[in-house]
C-alpha cells in the first residue's frame, strides 16, 4: 500500500498537466520547467505506481487505462489542497454570531465595556462579547489556547508570544466627594498622608507598583479600610469622607455619577499604559483583527 509520503506532490501536478495536455513540451512551458524534468518526473511516476501511466503515439501521450482511473481523484485531490493553500476565512461583522471573550480588569470592564458593546450593537449586531476578570482567571493560558482571545490591560509582565497595540496611557489619581476638603486647592503632601485613604489590596501587575508606591509614602500603613477590587471604590468614596487613589479613567467614568472630584497626588506615581494583547497564533485570524481594529478606533488616543 501507497502512502502520501511516498510520493512528491510535485509529481502528482506533472501527472495532472500531462493528463490535461498529452504533450510534454506544453506541459514543461506551463510549469516553467525544462523537457527533461518532465521526462524525469513522468520516469519516477512509473516507478511509483508501477505502470507505464502515458505511452507515445501520433497523438501524444495517451494515458493508460491505470492512469485513466487515478486522474479523476488525484485532480480532486489537488484542488483539495489548493483549497487549503488559499483558503481566507473572512469574518464578516454583520452576519457572524461568534463570541469572543475579552479579560480585564475591573477597571477596563468599567471604561471598555459600555462603549464597545454599544458600537459592537451598531456594527455587528449578532457579535456576542464576554469579559473575564484577569484575577479569575489563567488568562496566559486563555489567550494561548484561544479560550480568550484579547486581553485588554497595563500588563508589564507579558510573554514574548503575545503581539500587542498600545491604546493610551493614563496617569494615577485620588478621588473624593465635590464638598471634600481635597476639592479647595492644592493638596501637600502633608495634606495627603494625613486623609483618610481607601486602599485598594490589589497585589496584581500593574497595581502592585502602585499600592508598594502608597505603602513606601505611609499611606497604605496608616489606611483603616481596604477594599479587593475597584468597582465599590464609587460607592464608598460616594457617601463618606475617605480618599482614594485609583486609575484616571476610572475616576472619569465614576465622577458626574457618583458626584465626586479627583486631584493629581503629591506623590510620584508611573502612569498605566494600557494596551490590546493577542496571541501570535491568531494574529491573522480575521475575527480577532476585527475586533482588535474595533477596539483601537474606539479608545486608542
């Protein structure tokens, strides 16, 4: 029995050309290849299938009755890989219902989310999109085995496997109620230690730099409440008179809601730089572009 790696699939292309022209002189001009290649290849054709294949006669060479049986499914079979050699799945944004699952942190749910689900609604209406939460998650793995396929954050610690785009980067400030004392002026440093801060206990890159930042400042020391995660920072800060310092988007999107201000801090704190990750296995899959094209339109600046 014949296996495909038997043979060299150059060899059933010079099979399919001499079955389709009967001459060799054609079939060389067509493949760019010289006579006696030709003459080679049909040489190793018979050795392999052990039948002459193509005999000469006044009207070129004619094909056997073996190789009258194999043409049909070698033809098929060369179409099948052309197929796969030039097939494109093209996503199509206003017909296609697939999902794609997005992790974040709770911060990107609350700035991302509300904006991309709505220009998702307009331009692809059937689009189904998950988040995820980065800390509930093994999103590395996720994201390589395509059970994510973006994550969307200020990630410093990513793999060398992942391909990103950056989005925009954005500074670390404190936020409080519009009548705290905060909103008066300018704030020392002095001013600051001393307020009753909300710490937020996150130990995950990014925000680990900044809460050891607070904690070197002799903030998060004296700090009596913590909270896990940011969604409840709002509603704290909201209805008493603590302090908290958070990602500059976030206090954006919460302030005209929730009535509140926020201040650059006396302090020195790096800035976020948040960026789109994917996988370089799904660089070119045409959904994933899409959606990261989305994406960059929308909150790149």
């Amino acid at each position: 029995m014949r296996n495909p790696s038997d043979i060299d699939l150059n060899l059933l292309v010079i099979f399919h050309e001499l079955f389709q022209q009967r001459q060799v002189s054609l079939v060389a001009e067509r493949l760019g290849l010289s006579q006696p290649t030709i003459s080679n290849a049909l040489a190793r054709l018979r050795k392999t299938f052990d039948d002459e294949l193509f005999v000469r006669t006044a009207q070129g060479m004619q094909p056997t009755p073996y190789a009258q049986d194999i043409a049909e499914p070698i033809t098929n079979a060369l179409a099948n890989v052309s197929r796969a050699l030039n097939r494109q799945q093209q996503f199509e944004p206003l017909s296609s219902d697939r999902q794609f699952v997005i992790a974040m942190t709770d911060v990107g749910e609350i700035h991302f989310m509300p904006t991309l689900l709505e220009q998702c609604n307009k331009i692809a209406p059937h689009v189904r999109i998950s988040a995820v939460r980065v800390n509930t998650v093994d999103w590395r793995e996720g994201i390589e085995t395509g059970q994510i396929d973006l994550v969307i954050g200020a990630f410093t610690d990513a793999s060398e496997s992942l391909y990103h785009r950056s989005l925009f980067s954005q500074k670390y400030v404190t936020m409080f109620r519009k009548d705290h004392v905060f909103a008066n002026g300018k704030v020392s440093l002095a001013e600051f230690l001393q307020a009753r801060h909300l710490i937020v206990s996150s130990r995950e890159n990014p925000y680990d730099v900044i809460n050891d930042r607070l904690e070197k400042a002799g903030v998060a020391s004296r700090a009596q409440f913590h909270v896990p995660h940011f969604t409840s920072v709002p509603y704290i800060v909201s209805s008493t008179d603590m302090v908290v310092t958070v990602p500059e988007k976030l206090a954006q999107r919460a302030a005209a809601p929730f009535g509140l201000a926020f201040i650059y801090p006396p302090l020195k704190l790096p800035p976020l730089q948040t960026s789109i990750f994917w996988h370089r296995r799904f660089n070119q899959d045409s959904g994933n572009q899409w959606l990261r094209t989305v994406i960059a339109k929308t909150f790149r600046e």
